[in-house]
C-alpha cells in the first residue's frame, strides 16, 4: 500500500514509529504495537505502529527517527507493507524460558533494540528474562561486543588510554572530578565518558556541568583530549554502545540492573580503553552490602574486561555514607574545586581518589601510585589540569569557590540530642536530595556539618538542605520529619526507632551508569 507521509516533527528517542488511521491499519493487516516495513526510494526502514483516528485515510504520520532515515519529505509517497516477524523475539522466549543465548542470538537481539525493531514490552521481557534467569560471562561478553558493534566508536590513536568507573550507589560521590586532572597531568590519557543521573542526586556528568558543557561530539571530544589527555563529558550525545541506553529504560522502570557488567564494560570498549580501575563501594546503603558480594562482582568484571581486551583491577571502598561533605551537582563540583585548589580538608574524599587513581598509575607502569596521586593534588598540577580541561570544554578557566550558584532557599537541621553520629542513611539523604530539586536543578542538594564519628550536642547544626524553589524545600523538609537520614545517639546504644503501625515498604533502588 503507498501512502502520504506527514512529518510530525516528533522525536522517539531512536525508535521508528509512525502514525496510521485504523481503517488503514486493517487494510493492511496490522494492530497497534505491530511492525511495518516502509520503503522510499528503495530504502527500507521498520517501525512501531500507533493507530489513530486522527490521522486521514492515506496518510502516514512518521516521527523524526524515520524521516531522517529515509530522507523522506511532507507528502513523499512511502510504499507500506507488513513488516517479517523479528527472529530475535523467538530468542528473547528462549531465554525467558532458560536456554542460554549464542553470540548470534544475542547480536540480533542488541541489533533489532537499537533499529527500532522491537516494542518497549519485548525489550522489557528481555531485559526480565536476563534479571530471572541470569547471564553467565559468555552472554555478558557477547552482549558488551554487540552493544559496542552497534554504536560509534572513539580512536584516539594513543596506546595507553586508561579509564575508571564505579558502579555507584553512594551520594556525593565526586571522584571523578579529581581523579581526572590527576591522572591526565601526569601525562596518561584518561577519555572519560559519564552519565547523568538516574534515580540518584547526581552523575558525574550532571556534577561535572557545574564547571563546564558537558554535552559534546565525538570529534569535540577527540580535540580535547588530544590536547590536554583528558576530558569528562556526557555520554548521551556520543551514541556509543546506544543499546545501553535503551536497556537502561527498562531496567530503571522494573527496579532491576542485570545489564550492569556488560553495560560498564561496553562503554569503555567503546573508547578503546586499555587500562581500568573499577570502584565498588560496600557496605549498609550501597548496592554491594558485604565484602563477599563484592568480590564476587570484581572477579565477573575482570574475567569481562580480559575476554574484552581491557586489564581491569577494582577497588572496594566504603560505601556505608557519603563522600565529602556535599550532595548535589553545583555544592559538589565546589568542594571538588575546593579539594583541587588546596582550599578544603575532604579526607575520605582525598583518600578515595588517590587510591583510585593510585591503582591507575600502577597498572601503567608508574610506583607508588598513591603517593604520586597526593603530589599532583598538593602542587597544584590537578588544579592546573582540571582548567585547562575545563577552558577546551567551553567553561570559565578562571572559576572561583564563590562563583557556583547554590540554592538561596535553605533549611538548617539541628540535632535533637547529645552523642555521635552513628550512621548515614544513603538512601534517604539521596531521596531527600531529589526532593530539594536535584540534580535537575543544579543549586540544591545537602551539606554536611557533621559526618559518621562526629561529636555533637543537642541544637547543633547537623546539615543543611538546599533549595532554588520554595515549595521543593517544603517538600524535602516532609521527608526530614517523616524518616531520620542520620542517626545520633552513643556508641552503645542498641535502639533504633520504633515501627508502631504497618506501613508501605520502600523499594530502595539506585541505578547509576
């Protein structure tokens, strides 16, 4: 059947989709949801179907994905058929029934997400069936080269291009913004790719854009590097391992994450990484809770990363609280800046990063890692560093402590008694992160007066929440008084709270790439 095509000037993150009337639909045999195969200038492209009564008989409503596919213009005549009935559906069954999946099954899979092939139910069914029946490593190798083999690639040309990455989990976690400068100024080439945040109160590149554009091309990206060896950008707008993103929906919505090893692994493929540093926090709050689960996920991701031809080590560090003393993009890009200029005493923060990028300079070759890491901190070369990457990217070289734009509506919490802080509540400090308006709004988030350890009376000032909107901060301070983010009390007291009357249990999940 030919039709008209009306471009719509809608966007689908990727996926074809088009519009038809139902009469249309009928005519040629499909039902909304369904798959149609349409042709202009013998070009073929498949898309999801929507039917609809708004849209005339002969005529087909076609998203911006399929119009530039196409290249399609307002009222080209398309030929529309039936599209054949994707293979990689009868793998996505066999998996939810247990079979395991070949390198072939999986790369038609990966291939037919990123087309636009498959619908959001089957993609979720897949991602479902991997959660229930599990991956073993040949699957999640075969998904990270597929995942690769579907998006662009970055080729610098350097032989030693080394990365790190952390599984996440953990508020305020700002190391990348050090561990960066550090490792670039002492001459390796660390190309790192970041995401935004997804159910926490900040990635790394929403912290990152505090201080500069994040969002850059492939060949901007090459232009940095290549001048200064490093760079720390969104990897949205890269469109590598694209499948990832797509996966990432799914899980996000099922409250599940049984793509996280070839979904890491994938990215820095992608980016031709040889040497890789992983960070897995561990402890009450994180998503590894013991050691033994952590070294558990370390061995899967070094066995990946060998098959995959990148040298990995990861390194467990303490996940039980926050990092630093601030959450929230804006407060945490200042306390980074803060860190690197010499300006602020963060010793979890500094011991973290030093030891990651410790682990870094020793697979390269480099002795005593920590040490060299520490030195690039205390002379001033990581600052030195971290503006020039900031100057190529677009941002203020010149960027001071007071020039970051923090929340002017703010709330100080006091401590209701004399004792310790005895433990943080990541998942609430997150949630009530969110609440205040991050990471959306870069000026909101937490700062800490007092940490795990510390000390405090009665009326002191255990944090402050920060706000850019009134009624966000009415919201944040409902969830203060309804849980207790951080616990005081004397290292010998056993009680917690009481639970008087049954209550909706919170599903606790974050998910960070």
């Amino acid at each position: 059947m030919f039709l008209k095509a009306d471009i719509l000037g809608i966007e689908s993150g990727g996926k074809p989709i088009v519009f038809l009337n139902k009469s249309d639909a009928d005519e040629i045999g499909i039902r909304a949801s369904g798959r149609i195969t349409i042709t202009f200038k013998k070009k073929p492209v498949t898309s999801i179907v929507n039917t609809t009564t708004s849209v005339k008989r002969g005529i087909i409503g076609v998203n911006e994905e399929v119009r530039q596919t196409l290249g399609i213009k307002q009222n080209s005549l398309v030929d529309v058929d039936i599209a054949p009935f994707p293979k990689s559906l009868q793998y996505i069954h066999n998996k939810l029934t247990g079979r395991r999946l070949g390198f072939d099954e999986i790369s038609e899979i990966v291939r037919d997400v990123v087309q636009g092939n498959l619908n959001e139910n089957e993609i979720s069914a897949f991602v479902t069936a991997l959660s229930m029946q599990g991956l073993d490593l040949d699957e999640a190798t075969g998904l990270a080269l597929s995942m690769v083999d579907t998006g662009k690639q970055l080729n610098l040309r350097k032989k030693m291009i080394v990365d790190k990455h952390s599984i996440g989990g953990v508020p305020g976690d700002k190391t990348t913004l050090l561990v960066v400068p550090i490792i670039a100024s002492l001459g390796l080439t660390i190309p790192k790719v970041s995401s935004r945040a997804i159910t926490s109160a900040g990635g790394t590149a929403d912290r990152a854009e505090a201080l500069m554009p994040v969002d850059l091309k492939i060949s901007e990206m090459e232009r940095v590097v290549r001048r200064s060896n490093g760079c720390i950008i969104w990897g949205g707008s890269l469109e590598l391992a694209p499948a990832d993103d797509i996966f990432v929906r799914s899980e996000y919505s099922l409250y599940i994450d049984p793509l996280l090893l070839p979904s890491i692994m994938s990215k820095k493929k992608a980016v031709n990484t040889k040497h890789l540093v992983i960070d897995i926090p561990t402890g009450r709050g994180a998503k590894m809770q013991t050691v033994g689960e952590s070294d558990f996920l370390a061995k899967e991701l070094i066995e990946v990363g060998r098959r995959l031809g990148i040298h990995t080590q990861c390194v467990l560090t303490n996940g039980d609280k926050p990092i630093g003393y601030a959450i929230g993009p804006s407060l945490e890009a200042r306390e980074a800046l803060s860190v690197l200029m010499n300006r602020a005493v963060v010793p979890d923060l500094t011991d973290k990063v030093c030891h990651i990028a410790g682990s870094i300079l020793e697979m390269a070759g480099r002795r005593n890692g920590y040490q060299l890491a520490r030195e690039a901190l205390r002379s001033g070369r990581a600052e030195a560093k971290m503006r020039e990457i900031i100057g190529l990217q677009g941002g203020n070289t010149k960027i001071r402590i007071d020039d970051f734009a923090i929340g002017q509506e703010r709330e100080k919490i006091m401590a209701g008694k004399t004792g310790h802080v005895l433990w943080m509540d990541n998942v609430a400090l997150i949630e009530l992160a969110r609440a205040a308006g991050a990471p959306k709004d870069k000026g909101a988030g937490i700062f800490f007066n007092k940490k795990v350890g510390d000390k405090v009376r009665s009326g002191d000032v255990i944090y402050t929440v920060f706000s850019e909107k009134a009624r966000k901060l009415s919201r944040a301070l409902e969830i203060v008084k309804d849980s207790a983010p951080i616990g005081i009390g004397e290292y010998h007291e056993m009680f917690i709270h009481k639970v008087k009357e049954p209550s909706p249990v919170k599903r606790s999940f974050v998910m960070e790439r």
